[in-house]
C-alpha cells in the first residue's frame, strides 16, 4: 500500500504525529506501506515567492531546487515521527529512489520508477517516506512535477511496486460532486471512473492534481481518496463509474483574462496548446490578426503569463483588467451532447443565469458565467443535474 498525506495533514508536527498514528494503525493488518509526503502547507508558496523575487519562474531548473525542497524537511520529520511511534523508517529524495522525469523544469514527466530499494527497505520491516513533488532527470538535475505533483509521486511508486491501492489524504473526506467549500449541500461520491475524475480535475477540481488520475487509469492504480482529520469511508477511482449521468460540477471561481500580442498568428495553436497542456482556462475571447484574449484561473495567470512570455512570436502578455468578475463552471457527464448542453443553457436562462460563454463536448459542458452568481448558479445546476440524490 502506498499512502500520500498532502500539505495540510502535515501542517504542524502535531499534524505529522498524527499521521504517524494513522500508518501505524495500518500497519497494523497491512505491514507493507510506502509514505509519500507533500510540503507543509504554505511552504511551496512561500518558496515560490522566494525564486519569483530572484526573477526565476517555472523552466528554470533552480527554480525546481528551491521549490522542491519543502519535501525534504516533511520526510524527515515523517520519518522521526514513525521512528518515536516504535517503528522502523528512513526518508527518499527523488534522487535516492530514484524517480526518473525528463527536464521539462516544473512540470517534468516521469519516465520511470526504480523501486528496487523501497522493496527491500519493506522486505526488512522499514517503513520508506518518498518526498512527493520531486523527480530526478537524466543528467541528474532536481525537477518538480507540477502543483499537486505529490499525488503523482504516489501514484508512480504505487505502479512500480504494484500496490493494491494508493491512498490519498488530505483535509477532505473524499470526492464530492461539487467542491463542499462552494456548495455545503454537495454530495460524497462512493465510485468515481477514471475518466470522470480526470475530466473534473482538467476542468478545475482540486482533489486530485491531473497528470496523477491519467497516470492512475494508463497503470490501473486502484485509488482512495480519504481525510487524515477523522475516519471515513472516502472515495475510491478505478474503473468503476459513479453511476450517474453527470457526475459533477467542477468549479472555477475567479477568471483572469490574458491578453497576447504575436507576431506570427500561425503559432497561436500551439500557444493554446500549451495552455491547455500546462493551465486550466476557459476560452479565447477574442481573437484577430495579431491579438488573443484567454481566460485562465485567476491563481494561475502569473505562471501562465512568464510561459507565453518564453514563447517565440509572442511580444506581449499581460493581464486584462475586467469590469465584471466571471467564473467557470464545468458539468461533467458520461455522456453529454449538444442537447443536454442546449438543455442547460435553456435551464439557466428561465432564471436569469445566462452564460457570457458555453461549449460542449463528448465529457460535458463548460460554462462562463458571472462571478457574483456563482453561489445560485451552482445551486441551480446541481438541483437540474439530480446530484442531490
């Protein structure tokens, strides 16, 4: 079994001690765990700031040292931690697993898992504890594999030693069908697809970091998603669906608009497909010879910004100031159409919710509405889509 505790279940040391209580008791029935840890909340952030104000962004490989390093001191402490609890553990760093990821600098891909030394560690009753977020390219320089790449780290490892599930803890109790901080009326969803769960993490779900669900479904992970607070059944993603027509509402609630200037509009798909690859956004607002207007999370424009900025053709990126907030909402379906969309757009315009924007495709439907309606728009979707039930 692996287990991954993000960065709030490893917060403080009582969070980590607590945390130690939890691998203990499954060790308990389940001797063979592998531990795979995040940064202590804040930490990244705070280290982020720290290369931002050196001028170093993602792409820059000693942006990925210091970013990484958050990692380091959690597995440390973990491995304390289960030490004082009466058992045996020692911490990884990526390089001493080692986990190997081309040199895509901050958002690198793996490549492979050497699990050789985990084995034997659990074959001789130690308890390892993988620094999460951290890879190791090939002409052995440090990389990060993305905001919520831990959950990827964990994922990998589980596939290299062919563990029965990989779970994941964190301060939710599982997967819900809209996030329960929006709507506290949401509902907790038992089964969960591989497919569904990606679809609702690529369009804004924070459960689950992306590359980690389809890493999950191309190795057939098994996963739990589960809180590390209180006992719960939680959520587990596999091949099993949830059951339902729509599965969930993935939320966006603050919008930036990006405006680019490119020599060569040509190049703007592959601009948009590096968005796409590396940010969730919405749409192209507006488009001509020489201009484009993007929307992207608000939380993610600076990033975005820096990489356009890196792009051939492009002579300037900036953000937009918009009179009117705007939000996305995404309705993911098993199987969506034109005119479930149409339906949508019908239900929301006879209560006066209209959406700035739509589109539709085979996994649902994305919507652009108004910021200060997100709460009642939200509210009206989830009743339509029958997710209360």
């Amino acid at each position: 079994m692996v287990q991954k505790f993000g960065g709030t279940s490893v917060a403080t040391l009582n969070r980590i001690k607590n945390v130690a209580a939890i691998v203990s008791q499954t060790k308990e029935t389940n001797p063979n765990i592998i531990v795979v840890v995040s940064a202590m909340a804040g930490v990244t952030n705070k280290f982020v700031q720290y290369a931002n104000g050196m001028n170093s962004y993602e792409g820059d490989p000693e942006y990925d040292s210091v970013v990484s390093s958050g990692e380091l001191v959690t597995a440390g402490l973990m491995a304390m931690a289960l030490c004082n609890a009466g058992l045996r553990a020692r911490s990884y760093s990526s390089w001493q697993v080692p986990i190997f990821t081309d040199d895509t600098f901050g958002r690198a891909v793996i490549q492979s898992v050497e699990a050789s030394h985990l084995l034997a560690d659990m074959n001789s009753g130690i308890t390892p504890v993988v620094c999460g977020f951290q890879g190791v390219s090939l002409d052995n320089r440090v990389t990060t594999l993305g905001r919520g790449g831990s959950d990827l780290t964990a994922v990998a490892v589980a596939a290299a030693v062919n563990a029965d599930i990989c779970e994941i803890y964190s301060d939710v109790d599982g997967v819900y069908t809209v996030d329960p901080n929006l709507y506290p009326e949401s509902k907790l969803l038992e089964h969960i697809s591989y497919q569904e769960m990606l679809e609702m993490a690529s369009h804004g779900a924070k459960v689950m970091q992306e590359q980690s669900v389809a890493y999950a479904a191309e190795k057939n992970v098994k996963i739990r998603v589960a809180s590390s607070f209180a006992p719960c059944k939680g959520t587990i993603i596999s091949k099993k669906n949830s059951g339902k027509r729509i599965c969930g509402l993935a939320v966006i609630p603050h919008l930036a608009q990006i405006k680019i200037s490119h020599k060569n509009p040509d190049n703007l798909p592959q601009l948009i497909d590096l968005l796409e690859k590396n940010f969730i956004y919405g749409n192209i607002v507006a488009q001509n010879f020489k201009k484009t207007s993007l929307m992207v999370d608000k939380k993610k424009a600076i990033s975005a910004i820096n990489l356009l900025k890196q792009c051939d053709g492009v002579t300037c990126a900036k953000q937009e100031i918009v009179q009117q907030p705007v939000a996305k909402i995404s309705v993911v379906a098993s199987n969506n159409s034109e005119d479930v969309t149409k339906d949508l757009v019908k239900e929301l315009e006879k209560h006066k919710m209209e959406p700035f924007r739509y589109s539709t495709n085979a996994r649902g439907t994305n919507l652009i509405i108004a910021g200060d309606k997100l709460a009642e728009t939200i509210a009206l979707l989830h009743k339509y889509c029958e997710l209360d039930k």
